[in-house]
C-alpha cells in the first residue's frame, strides 16, 4: 500500500465540514437562479437581446461565451412525460478503443464497436451486432507526415465516427423491417469533440461526422445524444446573463459566474419523474458547421427516474430536425424514459451496446499475446519498453495491496 | 429415443465431480438426476455421472433489472439468449467406459478437462448403463449434495427409459439393492422406496 490512508483521514473530515459549511450558501445561490429561470421564463426578446449583445462583446475577444439559447419554451416550464408509442424500435451503438501505446511490445491502435436493436412491443429478441473490430497499425495510421504519433483524441474521434457508421448500416438493415418509429441513441454529446486537434484534422473529422447526421436525417430516424450525470452549466450561463445589465455585459463579467458551483441538473431539480425541461439551443464557438448542415444542437434536460424522491437528471442533445418537431420530440423524450426505467436510470440499450464494445483487461492481454506470438513467428523480437515492464512486475505485487 | 444433445463444457473438474457452463436452460436440456456423459477425445473413454444441481449464477445486470421490475419481455429475451448467462450444472461421476469394454460403474483415472463437452445420454445408454447397480452405493455415500433425491429421480428416469414388460423388474432390482446397501438405516430406505415404488 502506497498511499497512506492515515494522512488522507483528517483530509477527508475536512472535506466533509467544508461540504456542510457550504451547502447553505450554495441553496441560496441555487435559489437565486431558480428565481431568474422563472423571471425570464417567457422574456425571449430580453434573452435575445442579451445573447446578441454578448455575442457582439465576444466578436473581438478570444473569449468564447458557451450557453443556452431559448426556443421558444417557457424556460422554468415542467413538459409531462408523453405517452410512448406501443411500438417503438431503438437503435444504440457504443465505442471502446486501445491507444496507441509507445511503452507497448508495438505501436497499434484498436477500435470495437457494438450496436443492438431493441423493438419495444415485438416480443422479440433484441439483434445485436459487432463489426469486425478495426486493428490499424500501418505507418500511416500511426505518424503523421512528421512522424508524430496519433494522438489519443483523434483516436477518440475515428471512434466516435465508427459509432454513429454502425448506427446508420444497422437503421439500414431496420428500415426495411418495420413501420414502427426509429430511435437511434449514442452515449454522451452529439457534436465531435475535436478541439484537441489540429485545425485542418478538426475540418475534416467533422466534414465526415457531418456527411454521416445528413445521412441519419435523411433515414427518417430520431437522434439522441444521452449525457448521464451532466455537468453542464449552460442554462446557467444564460441564467447569468440574463442577470446582468445590458452595458454590464463584458467580457470579464461573462468570466465570473456567481453560479460556479451549481450545474443545471440543480437548477432542474424541480423536474418530476418522467418530466423534461424546456429545449435550449447550444450555443457556442465551433457548431457553425453543425448550423450550416441543420444539425443545431438543441438539448433539454430530462428526469428518467420513476421514483418521486429519487430523482435523476440526464441531459439529452438532438439535432434540430427532431427539436423543431413537436410529434418527433415526444416519441424521443417517451422512448428514452422507457429505456431507462427498465434499468431504473440508465437506457438499457446504451448499457448493453457498452457491454457489447467494452474491451476488457483480459481482451487487450489476450491480443497483445497474440501480436507477441505473431510477432515471434515474423523473427521479430518484441519487447515491452523498460518502463512498462518494471510497472508489470510492481503492479502485480499481491502484497502492497489492500 | 436417442438426443446427443450437447449441454455445455466442463469448468472445472475432480475425479469425483465435476461442473459444466452452460448459457441458458434449454427446453431439452437436462434436469435434476439425468444421467450425462462426458466423451474424453483422445482416447475414446466415456465418463458418466449424475446430476445433482443445477444452478443459476448471479449476475448483476439481472439483479438490476428484478430490482426495478419493469421487466419488458424484450429484456428478458435479450438477457436469456443474447447475454452469457452462466448456469452451471453439477455433476457427481458414477462410472466410464474404455473404448468398447463395459462400462464400469467407479471413479475414472482420470477427470474430465476443462472444455471438454457434456451429452446427455439416450435411452439406451441408460439401460446399457443401469444393467449393473454398483453405483447406487457411489450416490448413496456422496457428501453434501442430496443424494437421495438425485437418486430417486435417476431411478425413476432409468425405470421409464425400459420398455413396460421390464420397467417393474427393473425398479424391484434397484430396491432390493437398495435394501442391500441400507439395511442399517430402515427410515432412509423406506422414504427411497416409497418414491421409486412402482405404479
């Protein structure tokens, strides 16, 4: 045992003091923007003029003010579950992935993806389906032109795009079966998060994203990025805004929110089980491209729990050809709650096409063994680097173990 | 009627017993006191035993899904015939085979190996099997599992498996065996009697 428990012990008690000592502030901020949401729950041209006035102030900044924009719903307005269509068919796909690894016995990258098709009301065994897994370790899959090593983010993102590529072939196959509505689901946000690369790969990748949502939109499907647990603040941010008058908006104001410490899943706490909360439009640097294509991130936030004291808030991103869509929006919001609550909190679809991508520990133990055999078999020599061997030997060491 | 049909593979193993993966409880599969077999590829031996228990392990996902009990049929499919499920299934070892030589109703040298697949036998094999009864006395003193009952079940299986004109000698056969190996114990022989007693 390498850490000692014993000093992290008074640590601990003074976290939980602070978390105590705080809570009462932190309820009376909370209840200040509660108040706000209900202040400018309709005052749409209020918040436009505001939005528009903060987008002017961060034109000439590097600032990029990240938030939500209203639609046109009442903002501290509860939108009841809608009744889900009997029949229903989900379509949910999930990524794992091996990084490259320069301490590894080779450089190589691997990339699982899983789908399963769920038909609510079929009585029929949900279809699921991995492709073949995508082994890349050619030079040029490896280095770019200066011979530096592909980066885990843009691993992350061929990822994400081998996701939404088994969405589109499995609504392919579904389409042709059924009449019911399709649902397709990812895990997390919609949008490629390609901030980390490089500017002409950032151009490309979500190019090739975006081909992929036209060819979603044109299937006749509905989309849905689930965000379990978000930490997202943008509803604040505007709920800050809003707060500040007009010659106070600047970009140094913009910086300091006195809602730091909350998320927006306090500020909807006040959301009951099966309920969602007003459709916010994103707004942020770098979705001009998602605008141009009519792929407008809209998002809501939405209460999967059944249980009254229990609450559980997800954050739910979709396009703007399923937000602008009243019929479309309510077979969404009624599907995703369905799903849930077969788990109890969490879409069983997007649990099950996790499992079906996740690679285990063992799954990457076992091909390395058979790279280090292939590799045996080509008379090469490998080895794993100095570093990661001595690591091996003291990680497996039972005894420093609790 | 012969089904060679395959259970599941064999998890780990003694010479005594052994336990066998298997992913779903098929409509066929076996029950409670069949007689299965283990057929050892390279040297063309058989290892026969008895059932004793079958169990469902449990699995977290599952216990997810009773505990909100919103349980779609679609899930229950899905958890059933897409998911591992593990069921294991017990077997207690009560005899094997040679090659072509009788069968002979002990323990073998050797268990069975991990992987190796478990078939339930037909008819004639159990009759072939169950000419000798030396293996009453196996299940008898086999500790902790409920001997009696996976016996009773055997011998009821085996008693249905000879034609009508042989089924009562059969079960008078197993009986008076039985009387043999529990004369000392008159409340266990008769509560086993009183179960394989002929209708």
């Amino acid at each position: 045992m390498t850490l000692e428990l014993n000093q992290v012990a008074p640590q601990v008690r003074a976290m939980g003091r602070s978390l105590a000592e705080q809570k009462p502030a932190w309820d009376e901020t909370l209840q200040t923007a509660q108040s706000l949401l209900r202040q400018y729950s309709t005052q749409f041209t209020a918040l436009d003029d505001r939005l528009q006035h903060a987008e002017r102030v961060q034109q000439s900044q590097r600032f990029g003010w990240v938030g939500a924009a209203p639609t046109g719903e009442a903002l501290a307005e509860r939108y009841a579950l809608p009744s889900c269509p009997e029949q229903v068919t989900v379509i949910a796909s999930d990524g794992s992935q091996i990084l490259p690894d320069q301490h590894a016995i080779t450089l190589y990258y691997l990339i699982n993806t899983g789908s399963i098709v769920y038909q609510h009301g079929s009585n029929r065994k949900p279809e699921t389906y991995n492709p073949k897994p995508l082994l890349c370790f050619e030079l040029e899959d490896l280095v770019d032109e200066q011979g530096r090593l592909i980066s885990p983010s843009e691993v992350n993102v061929k990822r994400d795009i081998a996701e939404v590529e088994v969405l589109i072939d499995r609504v392919n196959v579904i389409n042709h079966n059924t009449t019911s509505s399709i649902v397709t689901l990812l895990d997390g946000q919609l949008t490629l998060r390609v901030i980390d690369l490089p500017f002409d790969q950032q151009q490309t990748y979500q190019d090739q994203y975006i081909a992929k949502l036209n060819t979603l939109s044109e299937s006749n499907v509905l989309l849905g990025g689930y965000i379990d647990r978000p930490r997202s603040t943008f509803v604040l941010a505007l709920m800050h805004l809003a707060s500040l008058e007009m010659n106070s908006i600047t970009e140094e104001n913009l910086r300091l929110s006195p809602f730091r410490h909350l998320t927006d899943r306090d500020l909807f706490n006040f959301l009951g089980p099966g309920e969602r909360s007003a459709i916010f439009s994103l707004k942020a640097k770098g979705l001009d491209k998602y605008n141009q294509a009519g792929h407008t991130i809209h998002f809501f936030y939405l209460n999967v729990s059944k249980n009254e004291t229990m609450p559980h808030l997800a954050r739910v991103e979709v396009p703007a050809w399923v937000a602008t869509n009243s019929l479309t929006l309510d077979i969404l919001h009624a599907t995703i709650v369905r799903q849930a609550r077969i788990t109890g909190s969490y879409p069983y679809v997007l649990a099950r096409a996790h499992e079906l991508a996740i690679i285990s520990t063992e799954e990457r133990e076992a091909v390395e063994m058979m790279l280090a055999i292939e590799m045996r078999r080509q008379g090469l020599s490998p080895s794993l680097s100095p570093k990661q061997f001595n690591k091996t030997l003291l990680g497996n060491r039972e005894s420093f173990k609790l | 009627m012969t089904s060679a049909l395959t259970i599941g593979w064999v998890l780990r193993a003694s010479t005594v017993g052994f336990t066998v993966g298997c992913r779903v409880l098929q409509p066929n599969a076996p029950q409670f006191g069949d007689l299965v077999k283990v057929p050892l590829p390279d040297d063309n031996t058989n290892i026969f035993g008895l059932i004793y228990n079958v169990q469902v392990q449990d699995d977290p996902a599952v216990r997810q899904l009773i505990l909100t009990g919103e349980m779609e049929p679609e899930a229950v499919l899905d958890q059933r015939e897409n998911r591992l499920v593990p069921i294991e299934i017990s077997v207690l070892v009560v005899g094997y085979q040679l090659g072509k030589t009788d069968i002979v109703q002990g323990l073998p040298p050797q268990p069975p190996l991990s992987l190796d697949m478990l078939i339930l036998c037909d008819d004639a094999e159990l009759r072939a099997f169950t000419k000798r009864l030396d293996y009453l006395r196996l299940v008898l003193n086999a500790a902790q599992i409920p001997a009696d009952e996976a016996l009773i079940a055997n011998l009821r299986r085996a008693a249905a498996a000879y034609p009508q004109e042989t089924r009562y000698q059969f079960l008078v056969s197993a009986g008076r065996e039985l009387a043999r190996l529990l004369n000392s114990d008159l409340v266990r022989l008769d509560s086993i009697l009183r179960r394989i007693k002929p209708e």
